[in-house]
C-alpha cells in the first residue's frame, strides 16, 4: 500500500490536462430578466454555438434563470458589445479560463495529495484494484464490460459478502468533464472500508448492504478531457457525422429514446446515439444492472454541478407512483448534507426542476423496478462550475456522503 501512495504521488507531478488550451476565453453568467433577454442570448448561441455549461441547451433557457456559458476569445469581444449595447447585464466568471483550469489543482484536506486531489484513469485503476487486494473480506473488483476504445469498466462491490443481502449502485463520471463525481466514488470507497468496524453506522451499513460502485462510467470521455479538451462531456465513438464524436450516455438509456428533438443531432452535445444502448458503455451498465436487479435497490447517478438532488421523471411531467417517498428521502438527505456546512441544496422532479430529459440512467433504472433512483447534482452552483477546485473535494465528499448514508438507511429501514 505504501508502494501505491508513493507511485501515485510521483505520478501527480506527470498528471496535469494537456491538449486543447483556453488562453483568455471566458465563462459568462447571465441571468435574463425577460423574455426579450432569453431571446437574445438564443440568438447568439444559434450564430455561435455557445457551450453551455447551465442549462446545458439554449431551448431551456427562461427569464430569471441563471444562464452560465463558455465562449473563446472572437466569440467573447462580439458577445460583450452586443450585451452592451442591448443594457443586458452580466458578469464574466473567468477571464482566463486557462488560468481557471490549471488553478483547479491546489491540495488540501486531511488525506494530503492522494486522497483530495484529481486523479487519471490509470491511477484509479490502480487504486480500485489495489482496494480490493488489500481488503478481500469487503471489497471486491468486477469488469462488467468494455468502453469503445475497449478500456475495462470496472465496478467495486463493496461491503460484507456474508451478511449484506440488498445492494445499492452509485454510477460516477457519465459525463466526463465532471470531475469531482469521480473524486466522490473514490472518496464513498475508502471512507466506507476506513471507517468499517470504527464508525457504527457505517458498520451496520456495510454489514447490511452491497455498494455497487463504477468510479468512472465514462472513461474514454474522462480520459479525453485529461489529454485533449477539459470540457468534453460525451463518450469518444464515431457519429454518422464525420466531424462529430460522442454519445451522450446519459441519453442513450431505453427509456424515452431519443424523446427530445436535438438528441439525434450527432454534432450536440446531448446526441442520444444511433439506438437505445447503442454505446458500448450503457450496454454494459444495463447488462450488470439487469443481472443484478433482485437486490439492488438503490440507484444513485452522480453529476455536477448545480446542487440538486432529483428524482424520477426526467422524460414526463408526471408524479412518478411513489413521488410521496421519494420526497421524504430526497428531504432528509438533503437535510442531513446541509448539516455539515450549510449548503443548500434543491430537489424535486427532473422534469420540472430542471429541465425535460429522456433516456437518462435513473429514470430508466426506476422503470425497470429500482423504485429509489436519484442523481446528485454537486457543488457548486455556478462559481468553479467544473472547474471546482481541489480544496473543496473534501467538503463536497463530506457532506454527500451524509446524503447517501441517509438513503442507504431507507434501503435498509
């Protein structure tokens, strides 16, 4: 163990994204107070397409949301005039988003620079496989599948094989460019095996219950946002469109495929793939959950950023059958992360929390008899945006934890 510190410690002095860089490009935050304003913002992003980082599609932009989106340097001159000239108020969030993402890494927190800081595929790997050698009697490593570029997806079972009967899945990464799901499914894992046989209640939790956990759902995406472009989102396979790579995984789930007009644009960022579970990934993913539904009985999708926790349905707006209890637990979790640090968090339905989605993980894992599937929308609500620096990896980790406890308890109750 004290051979993988060392090696993964050498190894944050080689580990920094390459590729793409972002000299002077801005991160814009409008919040429009009318419609003529909300009009004005979609007509940019239709002469220029804006990379949205919230909401993620210009369709769902509203007068009095809060609107963040990226744009390089010739975008942001033009961008800045029009705002002026048309009195729209705004306010650039990073002025250098370069300088933004290399001030991502600065360490902190107890565990020093292993444990609070952003870490590559390859590391976690190691780590996961590491975990499980180190720990037999309750962690455990199972490749459930392939990614396109035929990378291993592996998911650690952890929690005491002879007693725990029920499971719980927690899905990290989806969408590359949210680092800190990552961080927190790596955080889940070794809090969980520290802290079993000295904290009760993390005790009784894994003596009760299975954590199925994918640290990285989409590695070839994660990947691609250390060595090419920090913001890509999507998986790395071909489209019918030469020019354009990636499946939206979170949109290529058999639930109201492809229910929403722009998701069959190969070029979008929310492109839903060629069929439902057309990525190798989901394919995957749905194989295992499928294989395994007897005892999951949780299912909990970790995104960023926004904090929010939703529920079922993404794709309709309708009370899912079982909307009362989902509330409570959504309520309680919530609670129970805002008593660490305060941080407020909103929850509700997908569809009208947010905005309409289809295909997503949780609502088709709801579907198929997972009746407690969540997504955890992280911090924060707009400052670092992706961008969250490594000194909060701690404090999220933290608080969120307390928000799973919460439901594993339900789980269990």
């Amino acid at each position: 163990m004290k051979l993988f510190l060392l090696l993964c410690s050498i190894a944050f002095t080689l580990s920094f994204p390459q590729g793409r860089r972002f000299d002077n490009e801005k991160l814009f935050h409008i919040t429009p107070k009318n419609d003529d304003e909300v009009q004005i913002i979609k007509y940019l992003d239709s002469k220029m397409k804006l990379d949205f980082w919230k909401p993620k599609y210009a369709h769902n932009i509203k007068p009095k949301t809060k609107v963040y989106f990226h744009a390089d340097v010739q975008q942001s001159k033009v961008i800045m005039e029009l705002l002026k000239e048309k009195g729209i108020q705004y306010r650039i969030v990073f002025h250098d988003l370069q300088k933004a993402v290399e001030n991502q890494f600065s360490r902190g927190g107890k565990y020093g620079k292993v444990f609070t800081r952003y870490r590559e595929w390859k590391e976690i790997a190691v780590w996961a496989y590491s975990f499980s050698l180190n720990h037999p009697n309750l962690a455990s490593v199972v490749q459930i599948g392939e990614t396109y570029e035929g990378r291993p997806m592996l998911v650690l079972k952890i929690g005491n094989q002879k007693s725990a009967k029920r499971g719980v899945f927690l899905e990290c990464g989806i969408h590359a460019r949210e680092w800190i799901s990552p961080a927190f499914c790596q955080w889940f894992v070794t809090e969980a095996i520290r802290t079993y046989g000295k904290d009760k209640e993390m005790t009784k939790l894994l003596d009760s219950l299975i954590f199925h956990v994918l640290p990285v759902y989409n590695i070839d995406g994660y990947i691609w946002t250390w060595t090419s472009d920090r913001f890509w989102r999507k998986n790395r396979a071909p489209t019918p469109n030469d020019k354009c790579f990636g499946t939206d995984l979170n949109r290529n789930f058999n639930i109201s495929w492809n229910g929403i007009h722009f998701t069959d644009e190969p070029c979008s960022e929310a492109y839903a793939g060629s069929a439902p579970e057309s990525a190798p990934e989901t394919k995957a993913l749905t194989t295992y959950i499928r294989e395994n539904l007897s005892s999951l009985k949780a299912y909990l999708s970790v995104h960023s950023y926004s904090q929010l926790l939703l529920y079922p349905y993404g794709y309709k707006d309708e009370k899912a059958p079982n909307h009362e209890k989902l509330e409570e637990i959504a309520s309680s979790a919530v609670k129970a992360l805002h008593s660490l640090y305060n941080t407020s968090y909103t929850y509700g339905p997908i569809y009208t929390t947010i905005y309409p989605v289809s295909g997503s993980s949780i609502d088709w894992t709801y579907d198929i008899g997972i009746k407690y599937s969540f997504t955890f929308e992280l911090r924060d609500e707009g400052e670092y945006g992706f961008l969250l620096p490594e000194h909060d990896i701690e404090p999220t980790c933290k608080e969120t934890m307390l928000a799973v406890k919460e439901i594993a308890h339900y789980v269990i109750n």
